[in-house]
C-alpha cells in the first residue's frame, strides 16, 4: 500500500497534529521522520487536550504502531517523560517503536545551543534552546552518538569522552562555564537505553515489511516547509528538512512508497521566532488571530506573529513538496472578519514577484499585493459538511485552490475530531 505524507506548508503550526490524527484513524503506523522536541502537535479529543512533541500524533489512535525515525534527533529524558504522561492519562505506549540510528540531543548540546543564542544578541535565531541543531550538527560532522549506542557502555563511553573532549573546550574557553563531568552523563544516558530498549529496533525494516503487506503508513514531519533547511528562509529555520522528500530518508523507504503528499495550510498565516514575514500583521487584525486562533507555541508557549495567507508562499511549498491536496486549517478563525485578504505576489524595487524570490533579502523589503474577498461572520463551527458552509468559505476555499494549483480535500472547522470536513 502506497504511504501517505503530511507536511506544513507554512512556517509551521498549521495544525499538523489534528489532520495526521484524523488520517491516523484508518492508518496502521504513524511515522515522524525529523525533527526533535523543539516542535510540538497539539490535538484535542473530546474535553481533553494532547500536547505531543517527540511521539506520533497517531499513538491517540488504538492499534496504531508510533515510530519515531532515524531522521530524528532525541532526548531520552525528554520521550520517556512524555510516554509516561501519556500513559498516566490511559494512552498505550507499548507500541511506540524507536529507530536505533536516531541521533541522541546530549546535555552539551542543549548548554551550547542556549549559549550560542543567548551570545547571538540581536541576531539571534529563535530556537527553542533544545539542542537540536547542535544535535544535527554533530551528526553531518560524524561525531554523533546514536540510540543503538545506548546498548554498549563501552562504545557510547568512548564516543562520549571524544565528545566532551571538544565541548568542554568550548564551554570553558568560549563561553566560560564549568565543563561537564563524562561518568555522570554515561550514568545518566545508559540508564535510559535500559528503560528504552523494549521500544527500540530496526524501524526502516519494520516500516519496509509494513508496506509489503499492504499496510498503511502514514509519515507526519514538524515544523513547516518555510523553515526546512534548504528551502526555508534561511537561516530563520530548522535544522532539518520538515519537507516531504525528508520522509524517504528519515524513515528509511524508497521514494516509490509515496504516492499521496497532503499538504497542509492554515488558512491565515504565522511563524514563531525571528526572520522575513511579508503579510504580518501589527494591528488590531493580527490580534484577534491570535487570541482566537489561540497562537502560542506548544513547546514555548510563545506568541506566534500572524497575518493573512500567503499564496506566494503556498505555490512554492506546493512545488516543493509535490502536494497532491491540501488540508485547509483554522478556517473558522476567518469568522471574525468582515472581509478577507490573500497576498497573490510581493512588490519590491519596482519588480512584482509571484513566485518566492531568488534572494530571500526581498521577503524584508517587499509589499505585499492582496486580494480581497468578502467573509461570511458566522459561525461554521458545527458545520458537518461542505455543502453547509457559507457561500463565502466556499469561495474563499475555491481561490485557495485556484491560487495554489492543488486541490482542497480536507476543512477543519475547529479543534476537534469531528470538525473536519471531508470531500
């Protein structure tokens, strides 16, 4: 059975997690193929709310097998402490399975990471602090160590020594702190591989069996095509490749698995951190997307800047992803305007782009050209089908499909399971 990818279209917090837990319903494994716990999902099931950083959305879904790929980077601490509260609030975790050539966030990494933001001053970055994109670094200059070496004290002591070796000079040296102690962090580490071993295997076999016989897969990336780092908008971005053709390597299959890339687009826009945002909004208009979008970061908690869509920025993610559909998100939030705007190009130095510029410097300076449609103020969301929403929310979800080149299959019309509208 072919495999299923759902990716962010924007700078992520499109809703990912709410539209990979409606696919997951039918699906057999949920995969998550990069990233770490410096992107969150959030998912709300009945009167209970979810916040998942490192498992697969699909673990809310019984029968369902979670895999966490080797495209990812890990904190142990950091997964076993969320599938202890998952398990506290009557969620299975016995299924959730762990690559063994994922890569493990050290606690160096999370001290250098926050060290080298905090000494970034007025330039910095905006990460989560989390060790991620030391993580990422280590593993492209091959001084990674990674979950299988949990499994041998004495490889993982060796390559922890060779570690500390540089970081140590660099947080002595550099940043003048205390170096960190080698037993101590084995210690620590080692304990963690005992009370993972049970979830972690060979997870691209298992996915490759999977599809075999006919399973269905389904692989959901964080963060958002916008901040990948090849084809966002660098350097504000991650340190991995959120965009679909990421999930072949991260999870370990063949690109001939995917045939199906839903990409998904809230139906306003936003981004957490620093970096170019061309339709931001500081006004009134930009506030009520945040407060009734409820936009603040499910890792962070902090405010994400807002502003209307972008589809510029959508016909790129389109191409960049090969999207096959859209998943449209947080449309109800548009029920508070009385007219709407679309950006459908930038404007800069005279020159009118309507395909992302070459050089990303333009994002700063342009003016975006909108279009303006006419909302429809009332309530969608109890809407139960398509053919019950207002004749504006058809129209302003035919332009989006019009605007982006992609068809739209899926409308959430509020936070829930069954506020999804299907065609």
């Amino acid at each position: 059975m072919p495999a299923t990818v759902i990716v962010g279209t924007q700078w992520g917090d499109e809703g990912k997690g709410k539209v990979t837990d409606v696919f997951a319903e039918r699906a057999d494994y949920v995969v998550r193929y990069q990233g770490g716990n410096n992107a969150g999902h959030t998912i709300v099931i009945g009167e209970e709310r979810f916040a998942l950083t490192l498992i697969p959305s699909g673990v809310l879904n019984p029968g369902v097998t979670p895999v966490i790929g080797n495209g990812t980077v890990v904190d142990p601490a950091v997964l076993l402490d969320e599938m202890a509260t998952l398990e506290g609030r009557g969620v299975d975790v016995s299924l959730v399975r762990l690559s063994a050539n994922a890569h493990l966030i050290m606690p160096y990494h999370r001290k250098i990471d926050a060290l080298q933001e905090r000494f970034l001053g007025s330039s910095q970055i905006g990460t989560t602090k989390r060790g991620i994109g030391p993580a990422y670094t280590d593993k492209y200059s091959r001084h990674g160590i990674r979950v299988q070496d949990l499994f041998d004290a004495r490889i993982f002591r060796d390559k922890l020594d060779a570690a500390l070796k540089e970081k140590n000079k660099i947080l002595v040296k550099l940043y003048n702190q205390l170096p960190m102690d080698a037993a101590e962090i084995a210690d620590e580490y080692l304990e963690y591989g005992q009370q993972l071993s049970g979830h972690v295997t060979d997870t691209s076999l298992l996915l490759a069996d999977a599809l075999a016989s006919g399973k269905e897969v389904l692989f959901e990336g964080a963060q958002g095509t916008l901040l990948d780092v090849d084809h966002g908008t660098y350097p504000f971005v991650t340190s991995s490749n959120p965009t679909a053709g990421a999930a072949t390597t991260g999870a370990g299959i063949g690109p001939t698995s995917i045939s199906r890339v839903v990409g998904v687009t809230k139906a306003y826009i936003s981004r957490v951190g620093s970096g170019p945002f061309p339709t931001e909004l500081d006004d009134e208009t930009g506030e009520t997307m945040v407060d009734v979008g409820g936009e603040f970061g499910t890792v962070t908690g902090r405010r994400r800047r807002c502003g209307w869509l972008d589809a510029v920025a959508l016909r790129y993610a389109s191409r960049v992803n090969g999207l096959t559909e859209i998943a449209l998100t947080k449309i109800d939030v548009l029920s508070e305007f009385d007219s709407l705007k679309i950006c459908t190009a930038y404007e800069a130095d005279g020159e009118r782009f309507e395909e992302l510029p070459r050089q990303h410097r333009v994002l700063y300076n342009c003016q975006p050209v909108y279009e303006e449609l006419p909302g429809w103020r009332t309530d969608i969301s109890q809407v139960s089908s398509f053919d019950d929403l207002p004749p504006a929310a058809t129209d302003y979800i035919a332009r989006v499909e019009k605007l982006a080149g992609v068809p739209v299959a899926m409308v959430s019309v509020g936070p829930q399971r069954r506020a999804t509208l299907t065609r």
